[in-house]
C-alpha cells in the first residue's frame, strides 16, 4: 500500500538529497509546502528553474554570476594583479564582507580529495595556470581553507605555481585550524588577509 502520495514522496526524496537535510526534515519541508498555497510552490519552482538558466560561472573567475564576466572581474577599480584563489564562491562572498580586499579571485570549486577521487583536473587548476601565464597576475593570495584538505590543496598550488613569475602568498594567522573559512567572522577573516605571508611549500 503506497502511503504517501508518489507526488509528494518525490519532492521528499529529492529534498532529502540535499546536504544537511535528513528524511525527517525533508518530510517537514515537503508538508509545508503543501500546506501553503500553490502560488507559493510556483514561485519556488519557478526560482529553482531560473537557477541555471539565469546563472552561469564567470569566465575570469569561475564564480556564479549572472553576467559574465561577473562583478568583481568587470570592476576596473578593482587590482586585477592580485588574485585571490578560494575554495568554493562562498568564500569569495565572505572575503567580500570584510570590506578589505581589493583584487580579484579564482574560485576552485572544490579541494583536493584523493578518497573522494578529486584531482588537479577536478578543480579549477589548469585554468589558474593558464591565468596566471596569460594574464597580468604579479601576485597570488592561497586563501584556502586550514582543514587538512585545504591545506594539501594550498601545499599543492604553491609547489605547482613556484616557477611562475608571481609572489606567493597565503592568509596569515586568525583563522583556526580546521576552520572553514566561511565561517569565519569579518574581522578575524579581514586581519588574516591583511597580515598575509610569503607562501611556502610547508606551510
Ligand atoms: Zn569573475
């Protein structure tokens, strides 16, 4: 006997594979909105279709954007000599709220994770290369997360970018090790980019 309605058992199966939510939650999201009324639903179906439409990864950087290239790459403010290279674009976004970096950014899209079978090839290394040997870059802020993936991350970037023509330089100390560095808070976030060191392979 099917007791939940297949329309709605799909919805919490589909929720339910989302990060952080269990079956229990999913359950409880999927009866709200079927609670609510359908306008409600529409407009969250309709705001979950426009995602890939309307956004797409900046071609300078690699953040979402719905322009490319994004804000920050258009921006001629901005020290396009300096490049900041984070893991995932949430990091760009809490740099952005220090209120203290002025460069721009290259967005990795993930760590690597040799168990998880993430190499080079899977993040956004060769496209740093080339960005680096084609572009203006003078230096280059490793501003990937403690945690041990990050750091092997950081250790293999530096080994990979030494014979290049730019200065190597990481975040210095504040933030935790182990920490995620989008959540750090502001001004723990904001005095580790501004007392950034000289990168070496063992740090
Ligand atoms: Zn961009």
């Amino acid at each position: 006997m099917q007791v939940i309605p297949p329309a709605l058992e799909r919805l919490i199966n589909t929720l339910a594979g989302l990060p952080g939510i269990g079956e229990k939650t999913a359950m409880r999201l999927a009866l709200t909105i079927l609670r609510r009324p359908p306008a409600a639903a529409l407009e969250l179906a309709a705001a979950l279709s426009a995602l890939h439409t309307s956004i797409q990864l900046c071609s300078g950087c690699f953040t979402f954007s719905e322009t490319d290239p994004c804000a920050v790459c258009a921006d001629q403010r901005r020290d396009g000599g300096l490049i900041c290279v984070v893991e995932q674009p949430a990091d760009l976004l809490a740099i952005e709220k220090t209120g203290v970096y002025n460069g721009h950014y290259h967005i990795l899209h993930g760590v690597l994770s040799p168990i998880d079978g993430i190499g080079p090839e899977e993040i956004k290394v060769r496209e740093l290369i080339a960005r680096i040997e084609n572009g203006t870059a003078r230096e280059i802020l490793i501003a990937t997360s403690s945690t041990v993936p990050g750091e092997a991350t950081a250790s293999y970037l530096i080994d990979r970018l030494q014979s290049k023509k730019v200065k190597l330089t990481r975040l210095a100390c504040g933030i935790p090790m182990g920490m995620d560095i989008k959540y750090a808070d502001k001004y723990t976030l904001a005095k580790a980019i501004e007392s950034r060191g000289q990168a070496t392979e063992k740090s």
